[in-house]
C-alpha cells in the first residue's frame, strides 16, 4: 500500500499531470514538418508563422501586446527602427510595429474628458498622462498585458491576451470605467487579423475611442514613390494642435484622386472619416512600391483614419484604425461629433481590422 502511495503521489506531481491555463505553443522542432501554421513562444515574444505564405508575425506582450515586425518572405513590412526585439522591450517608445492607444487615442483638447454629460478631470500628479494635449491614452506600451491563449489548427495560427484594465488604481484614477481588453493576433492565408474585444465592467456607459498606430512600409521603392489609396470620402480640418476644428470638407479638395496619390507630394498627419465600404460594411486604405503592396481594411466599427505620413522621416506610412476621430469625448459632449460608441454596463464592443501584403 506504501509503495502504492508513493507511486500516486509521483504519477499526481509529474509535469504531466499539471494543467495549464491555455495550450502551449509549438515550437519549430515540435511542429510537424508539413504543418500549415507554427506559433511559438520564445520567452515573452509569441511567433506567429504562416508557411506556405512564407509569413511570421511576432508579438511582444511585455511591451504593450504590440506586433513587432510583420515579415513576408524576409521583408518587413511592419517599421522597427530597433536593432533587435530586445531593444525594442528595454525602451519601446519610437516609431515603431502596431502599438494600441487607449483608453483614447489621439489627441484631447484639455486635462480632461467627458462622458455621460460629466466632466473628468486628470490627475497630473499620478504622471501617466503627458500635458498639456493629452495624446494616445496612457497604457501604450505596458507590460500588463497576459497571454490566455496561443494555438494553431489546419486554417491559422493565433494568440490571444487580455488586459484588465479595473485591476490599476492609477489607471481607474484617469478614466474610472472598469473594463478588459482582450487582442487577438489571427494569421491565416497570409493576412493578419488584430481583433479587438472591449468588456464594460462598471455601472455606467462607458465611451470606446480607441484606435491602433501601425507603421508600415514597402522595400521596393523610396518613400517619395509610394502609391497611397485612401478609402475616405471626407477630411476633418485640424488646427496648429493638430486638433478637429468641427470644420470638415471633402476629400477631394485634398486629395484631387484619393485612390492614386503620390505619398512624395504630401506630408500627412490628417484625420479622415465617412469611410467607404464594401457590402461587409468594410473600408481598405493600400500603399504600393513598385510591386509591393499593403492593404489595411478595416472592419465597420472603426469610424474613422488619421493617417500620418511625415515628409521628414521618408520611411514609413502609417494607416490607424480609430474608433473615433480625434478628441472625440469631448467634441461629443459638445455636439460637434455624433459618431462617438458608447458601450452600456455588461456588454463587449468588438472589431477587428486586417493587414494583407501581396506582391512579395
């Protein structure tokens, strides 16, 4: 009976008897060899491969759950101006992958916003919000993110994390609505998917007006000669701040051909919305080198685009999927803006939008 025990006892113990909170990812040498997908874990960065489209995505959640580099049979098409995954974790602050802006992205027009006929003050001293045009939220590049999920089947690779944004005292200090975010990272027939899902924990309707800041860029032409398609119809007028005037016109005042525009002939940091879309309610935004390409679709819940192009660096365009436009909350509180989400006590606000490279 002793020995019977004992033996129990081991069996109970081993590592693999010991459940884990979501299935492990394969790694390259546990992968069967003619397996569609692989997604791995190398210490905190999440690999995402897509075989046959030649493909790997790699995920950093210690630094804000954001893609740092998007490769299509060697060629990145995700901008990192970092020497290694590393150095992009020890200081993940340039322009840099896909970084999530929340809980607001862009930029406000006071140390304050609005929500349900309420104004909320920020507190300064806490310093997590910059001053004195709060921009991009405050959780950009956290660690706090946790993998729940990482796994593959016949059709894609993918990994899931949340972010529980109710359990951060100083964050519920600056925007007092609890709530998770849940990203997953999806990459199936060479096209990624970055889902979103939003959960209202608290009492009182909550304002979505989040958005995401991906850098992209294709290596078979300089910047100047990239081909830019933008699927907008209308522009929203900044001011000095780079602020929604509540003045708009039509995007065709700006650009006289908004599906040709040669990217050397503009320098951009603009806000555009009425998006246009497909049958799926779906908008695409491209640019193109000489055969490379990009196209950013995004899903309907995403109302509006700031796309941000600047002369000075000549290496990147960035195409960012926004809920809302700029200063939206408070805009909203004024009546300037109608399209502000609002998500009521209990439910999940979702959406996703795609990045699809061709011509590689």
């Amino acid at each position: 009976m002793t020995i019977r025990l004992a033996l129990l006892a081991a069996l109970l113990l081993s590592p693999l008897a010991v459940s884990t909170p979501r299935m492990q990812a394969q790694s390259p040498s546990q992968a069967p060899a003619g397996a569609p997908y692989v997604a791995r874990s190398e210490g905190d960065v999440v690999y995402l491969e897509d075989r046959k489209h030649q493909t790997v995505v790699a995920i950093v959640p210690s630094a804000g759950n954001a893609a740092y580099s998007m490769t299509v049979k060697g060629t990145n098409i995700l901008r990192s101006p970092y020497k290694s995954i590393e150095e992009f974790k020890a200081k993940p602050t340039r322009h840099a992958g896909n970084p999530f802006m929340a809980p607001w992205a862009n930029r406000l027009d006071e140390l304050a916003f609005y929500a349900n006929g309420k104004k909320y003050p920020f507190n300064m001293e806490l310093g997590n919000v910059r001053g004195p045009r709060p921009i991009h939220g405050f959780v950009t590049y956290t660690p706090k993110w946790k993998v729940i999920e990482t796994k593959v089947d016949k059709d894609s690779a993918w990994v899931t994390s949340r972010l529980e944004f109710w359990r951060e005292p100083s964050w519920m200090a600056q925007f007092p609505f609890a709530h998770t975010i849940e990203m997953t990272y999806r990459l199936r027939d060479g096209v990624l998917e970055v889902a979103t899902a939003i959960e209202n924990l608290s009492s009182e309707t909550m304002p979505i007006s989040v958005g995401y800041h991906p850098y992209f860029q294709v290596g078979d032409a300089p910047r100047d000669e990239w081909t830019v398609s933008v699927g907008a119809r209308r522009e929203w007028l900044l001011s000095p701040e780079k602020l929604p005037t509540g003045e708009t016109r039509p995007i065709e005042q700006f650009f006289p051909n908004p599906k040709q525009i040669r990217l050397g002939d503009f320098d951009l940091d603009h806000v555009f919305d009425d998006l246009v879309r497909d049958a799926n309610g779906r908008a695409v935004m491209s640019v193109q080198g000489k055969s490379q390409r990009v196209d950013v679709t995004f899903g309907p819940n995403y109302k509006a685009a700031v796309i941000y192009a600047p002369a000075s660096t000549k290496e990147f365009i960035c195409f960012e999927p926004m809920v809302a436009i700029s200063n939206a909350m408070n805009l909203a509180h004024r009546g300037v803006y109608k399209e502000l989400q609002t998500l009521e006590p209990g439910k999940t606000w979702r959406e996703s939008f795609w990045i699809r490279p061709s011509g590689f």
